[in-house]
C-alpha cells in the first residue's frame, strides 16, 4: 500500500545554486514544515531483508551511472514500501489540491499519482517529455508536467517539474544528479528540484535543509519538521559538526560521508564510506563489522523479524556505539540500539523482546558503501544537509540521550 500520492522529495537533494555555506539558524521561521511519522504495517514483512534490498538498489543505480556500460549493477529483486516514513503535506495546482509527500534524502523526481490521480488546473502545463525511472525501491512511469507547488506558506514554487505517474511500483530514490536521463525525448537534461527552484527564486537564503526527527513508541506520530534555507536552534543541542561529503564511490553518489564504529572501546568498523538515509529504518553495518558486533552483543537472530535479539541481562550489559567521524564522535546509546518495545507486534515481534536496530549490510568493508545511517540513528540527532558547502551537519538533541525505547 503506497501511503504517499506525491512522493520523493526532491528538497533534500543536491542542488545546482552555489550560495553562502553558513548555516542561518532561523529562530520561529514560518519556513518550516511539520512532518508526520507513520509505521507501514500492510507492506513491510522483514525489515531487515527491506533495507537490505533498498541498499542494493541504491548502489546498483550509483554504479550503473558511473558505469553505463557494466551489466553488473543490475538488482531485480522484489521489495516492500518503506517500514517507517516522514510524511508532509503539500499542495500542487492552482487552486491547490493537497498531497502527501514522502521525505527522502535518496530522492530525485517528483511524481504524484500513487493513490490519488493528479488534478490539472489552470497552472498545470504538460510538456513533451515521458518520465520513466527504474532504480532504489520501484520504478514509475509518466509524463512530465510543470505546476504550482507549494509546501508551506511562503514556499510557493511556480513552473515546478512533476511527474504525473502512469505505472508506479514501490518508491523512488536518488539523487539529483540521477535525474539526468529519465526524462525522454530530453535525455540530456536534469530536472531541477524543488530546492533547486527555492533557491532560484530566493525564497530562501541557503541551500540547506535542517531536519528534525523524535524517536516515537506510536504507530503515527506528528514529530519531524524540516527548515528549509537555515536551522532551527530549538530542535537541537550545542553546536552543528559538520562532516564533508565523502569522495569514494559509490557512496559519492549519494549524501555519504566517511565514518569509523565503534562497540564500547572495539573497533568494529574502520573508516570507510557510506550514506545518510532517511528511506531506511535500521542502521546497516558492513558484514564483518556485523559478525563482529553480534559476537560482542551475544544477540541471537530472530526468525520472526529479521532482526538481532538479545536478552535483559544482555541488554544490561550493552554498550554504546560511537560513530567516529571527521569532526565529532555520534554516540548512539544501548536505547538508541533497540526497536521501540512497544512497537515489537506491529513487526512480527513478541511483545516483550528486545530487537536490536543495528542489520547486516550484507557485503564487507572497503567497497565504497559500508554502512547506512538510516531512520535508527537520525532520530537520535538533528542533521543538516548543505549543498552549497558539500557536507552534512549533525548535533545533538534531547533525543539523543533518550530512554523511550
């Protein structure tokens, strides 16, 4: 079941406009965006094996674009809508018909027609362009149009591209840049974002994106909020480390960045690549640095949920992991490493259990794409992404140090 009829969005992608690098930190902006959080229960069997397809699918799509002619970067494996979504609501048109919006940093076209079919109005124009795209969870179909969008009051984007779906089937990722060749017969072009034509038009100052998250023990919950060309110094604590993006591919493709993990005081993974991910739920580690971390955990795997399991005594006794990076070490603590209890059944888990959140990658180390820092750990801090200054911010919240789980 898609929950989404206007999805990917595109705010939390490169962008083409350089601007200023300083963060503007925006006290009671009005451009702000409030996000809900929703558990997909009707589609979503086995997280794990989930994200597990969707990391697949996003290095696939990476290496077929920085190697067209390689036949090996080819995943035809089915795979479930996401588990856990931030969810927005926007409008397209004018007057305006109101759409939900899935907010993911792979991303990269804009489409509506899932669930609920595209409205033209007098600001709708159809181009000459088909949209086809195949790559991360799906692939959709359509023709491209231009409209209104608009997110918020004060974030109205007119002429914006949009792909009215024809075939939809799972979701969409990407960035930007991977835009380039899905529409036809302009192969040639890359479609501007949403962000791209906010920072044209000057509707914001920076093209940054401050985004929130909140750890949450409800099904759905109201607790995300994005800013748009700044932050919000009310959702975060101290001050905003900023990480560049990473260099090795394919994790260069994406939002990646170059991180070590440690269990405790062991090395579990050395410094390598990997990405930011808000369309995966767990926090996925490289194979070997998994063997190694069940070995200190003494989890054992559950058949029900896909996912590491571990007793009270054991979950008494587990320590944080940290992750090492260029300007600061993220500490996710023994809560922070645990599905929400009261949440197990909603999984195929038994109500009592403990479920760790940290998966297994599925390759080792030292392939470009190591690990992914998905809902798991962005719940726990307030990130940043800054196109202009090619890097992403974390910080601390009161999350981090949360025992809601």
């Amino acid at each position: 079941m898609f929950r989404s009829s206007l999805t990917l969005l595109a705010a939390l992608q490169f962008l083409a406009n350089a601007v200023s690098a300083n963060p503007v930190v925006i006290r009671g902006s009005p451009v702000t965006l409030p996000l809900s959080r929703r558990l997909n229960l009707t589609s979503v069997h086995n997280l794990l094996r989930h994200d597990q397809v969707r990391a697949r699918n996003l290095r696939a799509r990476a290496e077929r674009k920085l190697n067209p002619r390689s036949n090996d970067a080819v995943i035809n494996e089915q795979v479930d809508n996401q588990a856990v979504t931030y969810i927005a609501s926007v409008g397209v048109g004018s007057p305006a018909t109101t759409y939900e919006l899935l907010v993911d940093t792979g991303s990269s076209n804009t489409w509506v027609g899932a669930t609920q079919a595209y409205v033209k109005t007098s600001t709708s124009v159809q181009t000459a362009n088909r949209v086809s795209v195949t790559y991360g969870s799906g692939s959709f179909s359509g023709t491209e149009f231009t409209d209104t969008v608009t997110i918020a009051p004060g974030l109205v984007i007119p002429g914006q591209s949009i792909g009215v779906a024809a075939t939809v089937t799972g979701q969409l990722i990407g960035p930007t840049d991977l835009t380039l060749g899905t529409l036809s017969p302009a192969t040639g072009s890359l479609i501007p974002t949403v962000t791209d034509n906010l920072a044209r038009l000057g509707i914001i100052s920076a093209n940054q994106i401050g985004i929130s998250f909140e750890p949450t023990t409800s099904i759905e919950s109201l607790n995300g909020e994005i800013t748009w060309g700044g932050t919000d110094s009310s959702k975060f604590t101290g001050t905003i480390a900023f990480q560049p993006l990473t260099t090795t591919a394919p994790a260069s493709e994406f939002w990646g960045i170059n991180q070590s993990i440690r269990y405790g005081s062991t090395t579990i993974q050395p410094l390598s690549a990997g990405i930011v991910d808000t369309g995966t739920t767990l926090f996925l580690i490289a194979s070997n640095a998994f063997t190694r971390y069940r070995q200190l955990t003494g989890a054992v795997p559950d058949a029900n949920t896909g996912l590491l399991r571990v007793t009270s005594a054991q979950f008494a006794n587990l320590q944080s992991l940290f992750l090492v990076m260029s300007t600061t070490t993220l500490e996710l603590t023994a809560d922070a490493q645990i599905w929400p209890r009261a949440l197990n059944t909603a999984i195929g888990g038994v109500a009592g259990d403990i479920y760790l959140i940290v998966g297994n990658l599925g390759t080792p180390s030292g392939e470009g794409f190591d690990f992914v820092d998905g809902f798991a750990f962005l719940e726990r801090f307030y990130s940043v992404f800054d196109t202009a200054g090619k890097r992403v911010g974390f910080a601390t919240t009161p999350s981090t140090t949360s025992n809601i789980n």
